[in-house]
C-alpha cells in the first residue's frame, strides 16, 4: 500500500478549511487523504470509525502516555470517540506541521469546549 503524501495532504486540509466547524470534519479529512494519494475505499463515514481504515492505509497508533509531553508532527491524525451530549459520530483532524485541522482550523486537537472538558477517548495515528 502506498504511503499517503504528508505534504499534498496537509496543503488540502489548509486550503479547504473553513473558519468555523461546518460538522464534516470525516468528509474533510478523507478528501485530504484522497489527494494525498490515499485509499479511503470501504471507509465510514462516522469519525470516530476512522483507526482501522487509517491503519490499513499504512498509518500506526501512536501512543501518548501524557498528553502534555506529546509533540505532534506534520500529517498526525487524532479520532476522538463522542462524548454523553455530544455529536454521536466524534471527531478526527489532523497535524499540518502548525495547527490541527478538521473542516477549520482548530485551536487545538480537541475542537471544542465539549471534547475538551469531557475528554473522551481517543487514538492519535501517525504516517
């Protein structure tokens, strides 16, 4: 399987983002992985569904024992599982070297207030 190219699909995700969550944060980020030369096929649509299907496509977990010491690099991809009250289909973004990116630029890779109180669990998925 051939590696997704970091670059083309970083520059997507930077160039397609919105300024505020627009709730395609799955669409956006396999769109980007598609021009990066990436294979979504049989993919789900439900974000938090996402790890086998980036597995598959030659990304690997990346464990993070303390999220204060993790370091994100270009192309890091986090699928977050929803939260009690929040959107049922989670959330994934991914690392463009500068900021995480769903479908808008975030402020950091939780998204939003919800995720970020709740702090549901989550995998970050490295190419």
């Amino acid at each position: 399987m051939a590696a997704v190219n970091v670059d083309k699909f970083t520059a997507h995700l930077r160039k397609h983002a919105g300024k505020k969550s627009m709730r395609r944060c799955a669409r956006f980020v396999r769109q980007a992985l598609e021009a990066g030369g990436g294979d979504t096929t049989g993919h789900l649509n439900d974000a938090r569904t996402w790890g086998p299907t980036l597995l598959r496509m030659g990304f690997r977990e990346h464990p993070v024992e303390e999220l204060d010491k993790y370091r994100p690099l270009k192309g890091d991809i986090v699928v977050i599982q929803p939260y009690k009250g929040g959107n049922p289909s989670g959330h994934i973004a991914a690392y463009d070297g500068k900021n995480w990116i769903s479908d808008f630029v975030q402020r950091d890779f939780w998204s939003g207030d919800g995720y970020r109180k709740n702090k549901p669990p989550h995998v970050f998925y490295r190419p």
